[in-house]
C-alpha cells in the first residue's frame, strides 16, 4: 500500500504569543488607526516602520493595506501615468500586472528563463519602451542583480521591486529591496511575515517616500511617522499628492513586529525543509530542479520544479498522482487560470506577444508551498512521493 501525507499545504503556524498579547493590548485601547495615539505614545505602526527600515537597511518605510498597494503606491509616487507601459515579469502573480492596470498603466511581459528569472536579453530588448520596470522576484528566484541594475542604469529604468517573496533574501551581501528605487513586501498570510493582509514599503528616496506617504492617506499627520523623510520634503508634495487610502492599523502592526524579529531563524527553518526536498528530487528521471546561484541567499518557502517538454495529459497525470497521495503541487501550464496560478497570456486586459520560450518554461513549472509547520521529516516524505509518482509517470513514456 503507498502511503499518503496528511499534512495541510495552507497551515501556517500561529501568530507568537508576544504579538497576540501586544495585539490584545491594541485591543483593549480602542486606538486601532495609526494615528489614534495618546499622548507621547508613537503607536504600534510607526514602530514597525521603523523597526523594518532599520533591519533592511533603508532610510524610509512605509506600512499599507496589502503588498498589491504598495505596489500601486510605488508607481503613482513616481509618476506613471494612464497610457504609459511598465516593464514587468511574464513569470509572477496576477496583483502584479493588476497594480500596473490600476493606474491606467499597460504590462509589458518579460520573458522568464530555465532558472525562473526574468531573461535579461529579453529585457534589453524591450527597456526602451518603458521608464519603469516593476521587477518581481516570482517565487524567490533572483535574478543577477548586478546585471539588471546595469541594464536599467544605462536605460534609464527605474526598478519597483515586489519582494512578495525574497522578505530576507539577498544577492551576494544585498538584502532583496535595496537595489531598486522602491520595494514592496506583502504580510498576506502566505508570505514571511502574517498580519491576514498587509504590506510594507522601502526607500532611500526623500520625494518618491514622501509622495507615498501622503498617497497612503496620511492627512496632514505625515509628521508622526518615524521613518519618513524631512518635514520640508512633505512641503513640495502634500498639495499636489492624493490621497488614496490604504493605510496600515495598529492591530497588523503589532501582530507583526514580534515575526519580523523572527525574520531570519524563520528564513533558516524555511531553507532547512526547502534542502531537503530539493535533495529528494534530485536525480528524478525527467524532473529538472531549479538550480540556485552561490550568490543568491534565498528563503525558501516554496520550491519549484520543471517537467519541461512533458505533455501536458502527463503532467496532469503527475499531479492528480500526487493530490492522491496528500501532496498538492500547483501548475503555471495549466491552460485555465486555477487558484493562484494564472499566465501572462490569461490576463486579457494586458494583449501580449506570444513569447516560445517563455511559454516552454511556463508549461514545464510545477509549484509547491512549504508551510513551516511541516517537520524536516515530513519534508523528505513528500519529496519521496513526488519522486516515486513522476518516475511512474516518466516510466510509462
Ligand atoms: C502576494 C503577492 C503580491 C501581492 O501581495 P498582497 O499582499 O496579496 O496584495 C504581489 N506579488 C507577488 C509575487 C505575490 O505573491
């Protein structure tokens, strides 16, 4: 008899007892907006900012509603307007091109390659279209990030980066987020970080933070956050920025300090269970694993592999094979648009042009979560289904 896994793919582990208390505290004084603080208090989400400014090495942060506005945020702060294209990647999630709609702006898709990184010829060829490259870091896979700044540098691009899911990773000793103007970091509750929805917002730039500020709807209260730019710097914006609400509440923020001082033993258990699996899949006849650069430092909270050239019955086969046995592998192939898997070419209100190889990659990644509350041991048994069942498949040709 084959054995199944009984884990659950979506449980995340409870939020530490720290921030339930400090949230409990939250509660208990009614002053849940963040600039609802009594006297001398700074209030639980101007110290998030400030807490994670300082540990991703950033002079401004900004915390909002969710990953996908502050996303928005970052291309309304600098300037892009209706009509106007943004570069993006054909290999990400779909609030990313959806931010880039919701100014009015149009997506244009770069190719992703065999590593799952945005290809870089491909993106030398198509800089000149755009002023901005709204780079997301699609599952944790970064590209050269010296090679893309010197692309964008000598283009003129300007880079948003989305660290949905790079929240601790680096490129060489740079942490994720600190190569572009701007980053992005979702606290959605599938992400590094758990605050239900939530997202923050890094820079090293006076105006472009200062403009985000007032964007997320800080009124004239802009002077209460702790990592903003200079007072003056609000002086040039605040009658010319809308405000567009989409502010941060204590309750998140205080839920979240706690888990971002966390960041790094969460990163280090996420690595430890993605090594194991990654070692279980190696060697498989017909499954290529994504090989990761030595100057990545990547947090591993999902894995991806490829069945590159499979038939697409056969990957189907593969992964009703494994959802049989507990194991719930996602496909970016899938012809349909399922869960939170869609492509570049399903979002229709972005027409793309066809892209082969991009396409070849797409039809080959198969896609795997790895909640934390998995045991290494679990790990390695879900490695073993998915080696066992795609060997089975492979083995029939
Ligand atoms: C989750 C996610 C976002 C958006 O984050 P939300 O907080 O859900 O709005 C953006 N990009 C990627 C790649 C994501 O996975």
């Amino acid at each position: 008899m084959t054995e199944t896994f009984q884990g659950s793919f979506t449980q995340q582990e409870p939020i530490p007892d720290e921030g339930i208390e400090a949230a409990m505290r939250v509660l208990q004084s009614g002053r849940l907006h963040r600039y609802n603080v009594g006297p001398d208090e700074q209030g639980e989400t101007a110290l998030l900012e400030q807490e994670f400014a300082a540990q991703m090495g950033a002079k401004y942060c900004l915390a909002v509603a969710s990953g996908g506005y502050a996303l928005a945020t970052s291309l309304r702060a600098l300037g892009v307007k209706p009509g106007d294209k943004v570069l993006t990647n054909a290999f990400t999630l779909a609030p990313v091109p959806g931010a880039i709609a919701s100014v009015g702006a149009i997506p244009v898709f770069v190719g992703v390659t065999e590593n799952l990184v945005i290809d870089l010829e491909d993106l030398r060829a198509k800089a000149a279209q755009a002023d901005v490259l709204m780079l997301s870091h699609m599952r944790g896979h970064l590209c050269d990030m010296d090679l893309l700044m010197e692309i964008c540098d000598a283009t003129g691009l300007k880079v948003v980066e989305d660290c949905a899911h790079t929240m601790g990773a680096k490129w060489k000793e740079t942490l994720s987020g600190r190569h572009g103007a701007m980053a992005c970091y979702s606290t959605q509750t599938y992400k590094h970080a758990n605050s239900g929805e939530g997202g923050l917002l890094v820079s090293d730039d006076d105006e472009l933070m200062a403009k985000a500020i007032m964007l997320s709807g800080s009124y004239m209260l802009y002077e209460r956050h702790l990592a903003r730019p200079p007072m003056e710097v609000f002086e040039n914006v605040k009658y010319e920025t809308p405000n567009i609400s989409g502010r941060m509440d204590h309750l998140r923020a205080a839920i979240l300090r706690p888990q971002l001082r966390d960041l790094d033993q969460q990163v280090a258990r996420w690595n430890e269970r993605y090594r194991v699996i990654e070692d279980g899949l190696r060697d498989t006849p017909g499954l290529t694993v994504v090989e990761r650069p030595e100057q990545e430092t990547y947090v591993g909270s999902s894995i991806q592999f490829l069945l590159l050239d499979w038939d697409a019955d056969k990957i189907d086969d593969v992964l009703q094979r494994c959802a049989a046995r507990g194991v719930e592998l996602k496909w970016f192939g899938g012809a349909e648009p399922v869960a939170f898997t869609s492509r570049y070419d399903s979002w229709r209100y972005a027409p793309s042009e066809a892209m082969p190889e991009t396409d070849r990659v797409l039809a080959g990644v198969i896609d795997m979560r790895i909640p934390l509350t998995f045991s290494v041991e679990d790990c390695a048994f879900i490695a073993s289904i998915i080696r066992a069942e795609v060997s089975a498949v492979w083995q029939e040709g």
